[in-house]
C-alpha cells in the first residue's frame, strides 16, 4: 500500500513556479518558437495573404517544393557511439574563408515587402552569427545600405542577368567596389515561373489595393502601418516598378543569357565566382571544366520549372563528379539543422536557407531572423552531438542513407527506324 499524506502548503507553491511575463510582445512570439515551422505559423498570422504566399508559394503544382521537403523528411541518420562530444565545432570554410556555421542566408526578392525591415535585418542578423549574407538583384536594399549593415562581414551578391546588360554589369561593379567577396550568377531564370499563388492573389509591386486585399489586411493593421510610414519600396535593379511579379521579372530576365555571358562577367568580376541554379551532373561538369569557383544546387525553391530535380537526391553523384574541382552547394526545402548536416554528410560544402529567414522576419523583423539563426544552429549542434562528430570535417556518407519514395525510370530508347522501302 501506498502511504499517503496531506500536502504541505511550502511543497506546493514550490512546484508551482510561474514563468516570469514578458511585456514585449514580440518576444514572447520568438521565443515560443521552437522550430522553423513555428516560425512559420507566426508570419502567416501576421502577414497579409499576397506577401506571405510569394514567400511561401513555388510554381504551378508545387510538386517540386514537396518533393525538396520530402526529400529531407526520408533522410534516415546512422550515430556513433562512445565519442566524446562534449564540444563541437560547427564552423567550415566556404570561399575562401570561414562561416561560424555551415549555412549562410539566400538570396531573396521583394524582402521589405514581406517585412521594412528587409535585407537590413538579414544582413545585420547574419553578421552578427558569423555566417554569409547574400543580397539579390531583386532585393529592396542597395548593395551600399546592405554593406553599411553588415560591415564587417561576408557579404556575397546574387546576379540575374537583364535584357539591359549595363544594369547587370554595373551591378557587379558597385558589388566589387562595395566588398562583396562572391557573386552568385543565376541560370534557372530564363523567364519566370507560372507562380500560381501570385497571379490568384493578383499580388503586384506596390501592393494594390482592393476590396479584397483591404479585407485581407484589416486584421492585421501593423503590417501596413510599418509598410505606409517606411521608405518607399524600391528594387535595385530596376529603374520603375509596376505591374504583376511576373511581369517584372519577365522584363529582368534574358532567355538569350548563355556561355558567353557567363564569360563577360566572370573576366569583369575580381572575387569568387558561384554558379546558382545547377540541377544536371553534365552542367556541373562543365561549369567545373570552365574554373567556377562553386556551384550551388538548386531548383530556386521550386519557383521556377515545377518537377526540376531535388537538389538533395543531385548532390551525392554531383559531389562524385566535380566534388574535387569545385564547391558544390545547396539550397530548396531546408527547414531544420538536420537537413543542413544531412547535405554536409553527403559531400556538400555549405548551404542557404531562404524561406526560413524570411519566416523569422516576417514573425519578428531583425529579432526573427536572429531566432531562425538560433534555432537552426542549435539544430545543427544537437544533431551533430547526437551523430557523435565534433567537427563538420568528420560527417560523411556513412552518416546518412536518403530513403527513397520513388524510382527512376530511364526514357525509352527511341524506335529503330526501318531502312526497308515498300514498293
């Protein structure tokens, strides 16, 4: 039997220990988030629909975006045992130099849109972690103001080449002049992806305002009060905005880019030279053949062709053709430190996480991106310790096996074409 007795008053009020309330609001917000996803569910409360679905929407069916997040879902961890972890490096070299951890920020458009405090909390947020931030073509902060936020470190600048090569041309320049150490020329944008989210929510630059968007916005008051008494939304790159997203980017974009380009900006750049948007082993091939610098894996966040290949499943027989020539790295569907040290594991050098800055700004501006930073590095340190590695040198393959869902099969050969002539 269980002897029982009455409870003391002083050992009830001593299990009873309230959190002490934080006033500020925003606070509260970050640090009830505990995972990007939760960081997610916060900025689309606090986002109006247009702006949070740019950010969260890809092309057409979206299949290329599930297939990235599946993709990291399958990866199946194989630990060590009885290896001392109590500390553990998470810093690499990347570039030429190092990042405090394996990951850097992405480039993204539009960002003051999704939150004013833009690329300024990106770029802030990211100095401050140790880590890269990389500015595009389509951001709302020029190269000058990102620099001014993040003087003293890595800034890297993300290139589109435009039907008017003098904007891009002069765009590099003002880059090197600027600082920034790498360049990220862009090659999966010919035209732009039919983002369907966009052209449903007529999402335009400026936003337009309708009865719907009105109705849309009216819960959500602070998001225009900041977007209405901040500086006017402005793009690097383009000298008048108006229009549908597409449209905009249809009139940045260049189908005719090819090799040549290539060539013009990498005798005019002085820095490292990454190539953006690789998703075939033959173009990484022949990109490291060309003396690229790095090529970074992916399928723009699966804006661009829906169905394009999963940047995870390319990375292991691109990193077994080129891996001893170039960097390769990746990008499309991280939303945890584990899928960042499942790409380590398998051969890359680093990797980008877009969405998932743009979730914790959206959340909380400069404080939001500071928490996406905190909750991945704590990700990655905790799923290193678990793997029993102290170092990002020590992952390898044998740390990961990518379950697959799906089986490739190849194209049919082509009928045999009858020589015979009836007569």
């Amino acid at each position: 039997m269980v002897q029982r007795q009455i409870p003391k008053p002083e050992e009830i009020f001593e299990l009873l220990k309230f959190r002490k309330f934080d006033p500020d609001g925003r606070r509260r917000r970050l640090a009830s988030a505990q995972t990007i996803e939760d960081l997610r569910r916060i900025a689309k409360r606090r986002t109006p629909a247009a702006a949070f679905d740019y950010t969260d929407g890809a092309a057409e069916g979206e299949v290329s975006l599930r297939r990235a997040l599946q993709a990291f879902e399958d990866v199946e961890f194989h630990p060590s045992i009885l290896k001392d972890v109590s500390e553990v490096n998470t810093s690499t070299t990347v570039l030429g130099d190092t990042s405090a951890l394996p990951f850097g920020i992405a480039p993204t458009g539009f960002t003051r849109l999704m939150q004013t405090e833009g690329e300024t909390a990106g770029a802030g947020a990211a100095g401050a972690a140790g880590i890269p931030f990389t500015l595009s073509t389509l951001g709302t902060t020029s190269i000058e103001d990102v620099k001014a936020a993040n003087p003293h470190g890595r800034n890297w600048f993300q290139l589109y080449v435009m039907r008017q090569r003098e904007i891009s041309y002069g765009l590099v320049e003002r880059a090197a002049q600027a600082g920034f150490d790498t360049l990220f020329f862009t090659v999966d944008t010919p035209v732009a992806g039919a983002r369907l989210r966009d052209a449903r929510n007529g999402f335009s630059i400026p936003p337009q305002i309708a009865l719907r968007t009105v109705a849309n916005a009216a819960v959500r008051p602070w998001w225009w009060w900041d977007f209405l008494t901040t500086p006017k939304l402005e793009f690097a790159s383009l000298s008048e905005t108006g229009g549908t997203v597409g449209e905009l980017l249809n009139s940045a974009m260049d189908p005719s880019i090819n090799f040549e380009d290539l060539a013009e900006i990498r005798a005019m750049w002085p820095g490292r030279l990454a190539i953006k948007g690789v998703q075939t082993v033959e173009d990484a091939r022949r990109l490291a053949d060309l003396g690229v610098d790095a090529v970074l894996l992916s399928n723009h966040g699966g804006r661009q062709l829906d169905r394009a290949p999963v940047p995870f499943h390319l990375l292991p027989e691109v990193v077994r053709e080129v891996g001893d020539d170039v960097e390769v790295m990746v990008d499309t569907g991280i939303r945890n430190g584990g899928d960042i040290v499942a790409c380590l594991a398998m051969g890359a050098r680093f990797t980008l996480i877009g969405r998932a800055y743009l979730y914790g700004l959206m959340a909380g501006g400069r404080e939001g991106v500071d928490r996406t930073i905190e909750i991945l590095a704590d990700q990655v340190r905790r799923t290193m310790q678990l793997l029993q590695v102290r170092t990002v040198e020590e992952l390898n393959p044998s740390h990961v096996t990518q379950l697959s869902r799906f089986t490739r099969v190849d194209a049919p050969a082509p009928p045999a074409v009858s020589r015979r002539r009836d007569l």
